[in-house]
C-alpha cells in the first residue's frame, strides 16, 4: 500500500510489477555494459602498449565503436520482435551481450577489445524490445510510470558501472594483498567487472524467461473489406459482392464492399494475384506496407523520431560537458574538481535525481500529459544552465557543492522526464504492431544526436577555453558559451514540440490495424 500511495496516483492502474521488475533489472545491466570502461579505458589501451599520445585516439575510437554499432543495430532489433516474438527476441540479444561482454573482458589487446566492443553494441537491443513489451503491458494512465522506472534503472546503471569497474579492474594493481600478478584476473586485468556484469544479465536472462508471458497479439481479423478501383461503378462493385473467404475460424468476422452494403459469406470464391500490375507499383506497394513503410509514412512518427534526435544532442550533450566544466582548473573560471570530487558529487545529485524520477516525473506526466510535461521541463532545463558556470564564482565550498547537488539534481530529474515524454510520444504515434520498429529506430537516431551533441558541445567548450586564454572574446564567449548554447537548442525543442508535436499523442491507444484485412481489387483477378 505504502508504494502504491508512493508511485500511483488515485486513477492509475497498476503495473504488471514482476515483468515491469524483470525488464527494469535487463535494462540497468545493459547500461552498465554502456559506461562500465570510462573509468579504467585509458589505463586499458596504455596496458596494449599505447603511449601518452596515442592512448586518447585508441581509447576514443574503442569507447565509440559500441555507439556506432547501435545505430544500425537497434534498429534490426526492433524490426525483428515486431516480425517475429518479442520474449524470444529479447532472449537472444541478451544472450548475445553477455558473451560479448566476456569476451570484450579477456581482452589483451587493441584490435580485440575494438571487436568485441563493437560486438556489445551490435547486440544491444534490449532497450527498443523492452520498450515494446511495456508498451503491450501497460496503458494510458501508467504508461508515464513504467518509462520513468525504465530510465531510473538506466541512470543508475550508467553510475554503478564505471564505480564498480573502477574498484575492480587491474585487481593486482588495486588490491596487491589479495591478488598475485600469476592470477587468473590479474592477468585478464578488466574480466572480473565484466564477469559480474554478464552475470547480472543472466540472471536477469532467467527472470524474464520466467514471468514475462509470450506475445498474445494474434492475426485475428474481425473483417474484411473489399476495395474497387476508386473510380468504378456500382456494377463493379455488384460484380464483386458474392466473393467470399472461409472464416469458420472467427464466427463474428465479415466481409464488406467498402462504400457499400455488408454482407455474409455465402459460397467460397477465389481471388489470385493480378499479374498485369507493373513492377514498380508492387514493389511500391510492399515498401509502404512494411513496417519501415509504416513508420515512415506517418507524419506523427517521423516528427517523433526527430524530436528524439535533436533533444538528445543537448538531454545527452549537456550531461557530457558538465564533468568537464567541473574538472577544468580554476585558472579558466572551471570548479577545479579531482577524479573522486566529480564521482562524488555525481553519486549525490544522482541519488536526489532518481528519487524524483521515481516520485515525482510519472505523476506530473499524469496530471498535465507528456506534451505539456516536456515543454516545461525543457524550458527549466535551458533556464538552470547558464548558471552553472557561475556556481564558480563561490568561494564556500560546501554552499557551492549545495547548489551544484541542487541544481544538477534538477536537470537530471527533468532531462530523464523529457526522455520519458519522448518515448511517449513515439509509442503513441503509430500502432502496436510498429512498436519495436520505431523503438529500434528512437535508438538508432538517438545514438546519432548523443554523439553529434557530445562532439558539438565539447568541441565549444575547447573553443571557449581557446578564446579565454587568448584574450581575444569576453563573455558569452567565454566558460559560459557552451551553457547559453545549451539553453538555445532547449528552448528550440521546446518550440519545435509547442508547434509540431499534437496533444493527440498524449493519449494511447492499443488499437490495431490488424483487425482487419483489406484487398483491393485493382490487384486481383475474381475467378
């Protein structure tokens, strides 16, 4: 009772918790497959013989290659749960990852670890499947509550990973009382992380083997509707009406002449395929019935997967330039924090942030719709950043490190509440059996706007550091220009979401268009 008074509103239907709890715990170990080497990649590649020089580009390109990977990778993911079974699908792609992620943990040098990198990110499907599968679970009043527990396991992963590795890894090197150089784990340096990583995954593997139930969407058609050419008489249409099909198997179904009256199968006829339609226009015909044809085909839907893009060059860029502005020296008006400052800090204000997650993002989604919720938020979001760099300006430091926890609580809470407003929206935008397909691509275009926002911004930031030390620029174009710039493209997605996203998509539906059959008649021969 406790939690439901914690996580529900009074009108909110509750979650299927055992499949909602099995998905959540896959998710959170997938992030962690996602950040786990940022805190020990350099040592990594310096371990493979990289000098000083080279250590930047070999850790860059090893830590890039699983985003890479992702952009086509979610996007085969998705398309195969929607053609075949999602649970199954699910299945494989973390089956997948977790050898991958063993082999990327035996790794001892450069070209092995840049292969089995890339492979995690080829199987890392579990987020577009998963979001899916909630989306088959849940409906309208605690759609907003499923995503915001998603993407608080998420955050937390993306923490726990790079901590734990970070205590673990070169066990020989951190913990010389415990482990000899000839051990097995000294010797693979970076497989005992790994291993507990891909050992939470099978866990979570077995779970979800064990309650979530095998896709119960059925081609079941309650009708089916016959189509004449557009412009043909009602003789035509008369010409066509005693053609039937055998649908013994669904008592209830019809068959009906479009435009015309309803009627009973009374004799079985055929229909076979007319072999003078050209080429093009059957080749026309798959493309735009097919589930890329779908998505593309619908406006809501392509507006939903821009907005995913663009709002993750700054939901993602942001969050990548803030741990440099805080490790950057006082000299160059930075917070001048070390290695363990920044990991503390970011622990804290992330421990305020999911609680907000948790508490607070589903019900304002509830209340005021994902629309609404997300313009609001971005807005805050653009209107907290260009204070950040005046934070330095403190010289107490614990009333500094007060409002830095603050403030980055804020933005963390909200930036995770405009994610969940935007995988609102692409749910909403097109029918079930099209989930997994767009899911797969929302992750394919946000790991494009992830790396455009983290190459955009921090290449500003260098600029602006650039300009300070020449003295040629004041402000803006000083540590504050990246955090105006940050602000701009929020308040942009905040008018790109007022004037092109529908209130329409706040809502969900589980209709299906599979309910019924259509066949038009230009592409047929009646025998």
């Amino acid at each position: 009772m406790l939690l439901r008074r914690l996580l529900y509103n009074d009108d909110m239907d509750l979650l299927p918790h055992p499949i909602i709890f099995s998905l959540t715990l896959l998710y959170f170990f997938e992030a962690m497959t996602n950040t786990t080497v940022f805190s020990y990649l350099p040592q990594l590649v310096k371990s493979f013989g990289a000098s000083e020089v080279e250590a930047g580009e070999d850790a860059g390109w090893i830590g890039a290659s699983i985003f890479i990977a992702r952009v086509m990778s979610g996007l085969v993911w998705g398309y195969i749960g929607d053609k075949f079974n999602q649970k199954k699908t699910l299945l494989v792609s973390s089956f997948g990852l977790i050898i991958s992620t063993i082999l990327f943990g035996l790794s001892r040098s450069y070209f092995w670890a840049l292969i089995t990198r890339f492979m995690q990110g080829v199987f890392t499907g579990i987020g577009p499947i998963s979001k899916t599968i909630v989306s088959e679970h849940a409906n309208e009043t605690n759609m907003g509550l499923a995503f915001s527990i998603f993407y608080a396991a998420y955050n937390i992963g993306l923490i726990v990973g790079p901590s734990l590795s970070g205590f673990l890894v070169f066990p020989d090197i951190q913990h010389p009382t415990i482990f000899n150089k000839d051990d097995f784990f000294s010797k693979y340096g970076i497989l005992l992380p790994n291993l507990i990583i891909a050992f939470g995954l099978l866990i979570s593997n077995a779970l979800v083997m064990w309650v979530l139930p095998y896709s119960s969407r059925k081609f079941n058609p309650e009708r089916l509707l016959i189509v004449s050419n557009e412009n043909c008489c009602d003789h035509v249409l008369d010409q066509y009406s005693n053609i039937s099909v055998d649908l013994s198997y669904e008592t209830s179904s019809s068959v009906q002449i479009l435009n015309s009256r309803k009627i009973t199968p009374s004799e079985t006829s055929k229909l076979i395929k007319n072999d003078k339609i050209s080429y093009y226009s059957r080749l026309k015909k798959i493309i735009y019935n097919s589930n890329f044809g779908q998505v593309f085909t619908s406006k809501l839907s392509v507006l939903s997967l821009l907005l995913y893009g663009v709002f993750c060059i700054v939901g993602v860029g942001y969050l990548e330039v803030f741990p440099i502005f805080a490790a950057t020296s006082k000299h160059f008006d930075g917070l001048g924090m070390t290695t363990q400052d920044i990991g503390l800090l970011m622990l804290l204000y992330n421990i305020l942030a999911i609680l907000g997650m948790f508490l607070i993002i589903p019900k304002i989604l509830h209340k005021l719709g994902a629309k609404k919720s997300f313009i609001y938020w971005i807005i805050g979001f653009g209107s907290i950043t260009p204070f950040i760099p005046a934070v330095a300006m403190i010289t107490h430091k614990e009333v500094q490190w007060f409002v830095l926890i603050i403030c980055q609580a804020v933005i963390e809470s909200i930036n995770s509440g405009c994610f969940v407003s935007v995988n609102l929206f692409l749910t909403n935008s097109i029918k079930p059996e099209f989930q997994g397909t767009i899911n797969g691509f929302g992750t394919s275009i946000s790991s494009i706007g992830r790396a455009t926002g983290t190459a955009c911004f921090g290449s500003t930031f260098s600029w602006s550091l650039s300009n300070m030390k020449n003295n040629k620029l004041g402000f803006p174009f000083n540590q504050f220009f990246v955090f105006l710039l940050v602000t701009l493209v929020c308040f942009l997605n905040a008018a790109y979401v007022h004037l092109l996203i529908p209130k329409s998509l706040d809502k969900y539906s589980h209709q299906s268009s599979e309910k019924e059959v259509v066949v038009y008649v230009k592409d047929y021969l009646y025998l």
